[in-house]
C-alpha cells in the first residue's frame, strides 16, 4: 500500500481523522440524549397551556434556566464545565465534561422548541380532550403529543445538526473529536486546505442525511 494516498495524506492520517468523526457522533449523541432528558421536563414546565406543567415558580425557574444557557456560549460553558468540576477536587475527562456541557446547552434549545411545538396544537385539541374526560397525563400522551410530534420532527433534527457541528468546540477543553484530529493532522503535515477539506466533508456527510430523513419522515407523518 503506497504511503501518500488521497489529497497528499497517508491511510494512517486518513483513520487517525475518521476516529476524531467516530468520537464526534459518540458526543452527539450524548449531547441528544442529555439535551432530551433536560429538554423536555423544561419544555413541559414553560408550557402555558393546559396540560403545561407546573407551577409559577417552576415555570419562571426554567425560563431563568433557559435564559442563562442560551445567553452564554457554548465554548465558555465548557470551560465552566471542564475547570469547574476541577476546583471540587474531581478529576473529570474531556468526554464527561463536553458531554455534561452539550447536554445543559441542547437540553436549553430543546426545550424552548418542544415547548413551541406543545404551544402551536390548537386549543380546541386541548379542549376536545378535556371535555372526553381524560387526565391531564392522557390528554398530553393521546391527544396533543401526536400532533406535537408532528410539528417538532424537522425543528428537532435541525437543531441535532446543530448539535454535531457544535461538538467542534469541545476542542477548546482537549477532547479528541473530528475537529481536533483534523487539527492534529495539519499540525503534522502543513497541508490545512486538504486536511480541513476532508473534515468539512465527513461533517456534511454525517449532517445531510439527519437533513434529508427530517424532510421524508415529515412528509410521512403529514399522509399518516
């Protein structure tokens, strides 16, 4: 197998890049899934609706939440992540603090998007579903949750597109993703438009698809 291979790098260099993207997706999806687990009790809790959880103070506390995190960048929550814990005594890694710092941040976006999704169901809906006797707790799942679900699919997978791009500032606090192998790499070769074109290419690789999925299982849903 010759040494130079594609665009002037070697297949060790082109691997060391493809386990930087692996290391991305695995964040991703701990940013997802974090995000979704915060996302939601916060989107229930800024309902105003009926069904909408919670309290004045609940309410009010999750705006305070969700105004803190989206007026912060993300690149500083890490640091406040990473060097924060650090100060406590506790040795965390780079994956367990970018990992904690995507899921307060997505958890925030996520949040104000399922939140509009639950607001945009007509009141009729919610008023349809009382009036069949339902709890509260079956008129969310039966009732507006379907409907909800249609309306957050393509807002959702937009804002998870967002999430993979964003991993690229977990460079910032060390950890090894796609953006910080890339950077590895041209450190070692000096070739930054060949080894950032390939990067930028594994990003819309992995990006165009969640894309192009949103689209078709909006439109499956939309003939369901």
């Amino acid at each position: 197998m010759p040494d130079v291979t594609w665009l002037g790098l070697t297949w060790d260099q082109l691997l060391f890049i493809f386990r930087g993207a692996g290391w991305t997706l695995v964040l991703s999806l701990l940013g997802f899934l974090g995000g979704t687990l915060v996302g939601l009790p916060l989107a229930l809790a800024r309902a105003k609706r009926k069904g909408g959880a919670g309290s004045w103070l609940l309410r009010h506390g999750a705006g305070a939440y969700v105004a803190l995190v989206q007026g912060v960048p993300l690149p500083v929550i890490m640091f406040v992540v990473y060097f924060g814990v650090s100060i406590g005594g506790f040795e965390v890694p780079a994956l367990a603090a970018a990992g904690l710092a995507m899921t307060l941040w997505s958890g925030a976006y996520l949040g104000e998007i399922w939140r509009g999704c639950i607001q945009a169901v007509p009141r009729t809906q919610w008023e349809a579903a009382e009036c069949l006797a339902l709890s509260p707790l079956q008129r969310f799942v039966h009732v507006i949750l379907p409907q909800a679900l249609r309306i957050a699919v393509p807002p959702t997978v937009g804002f998870l597109v967002q999430i993979v791009k964003n991993t690229s500032y977990s460079v910032v606090i060390g950890f090894f993703d796609l953006t910080y192998s890339a950077k590895v790499i041209n450190n070692a070769t000096y070739k930054p438009f060949q080894v950032f074109t390939i990067a930028a290419l594994i990003y819309f690789a992995i990006c165009y698809p969640m894309s192009v999925m949103s689209r078709r299982f909006e439109a499956r849903m939309r003939r369901a």
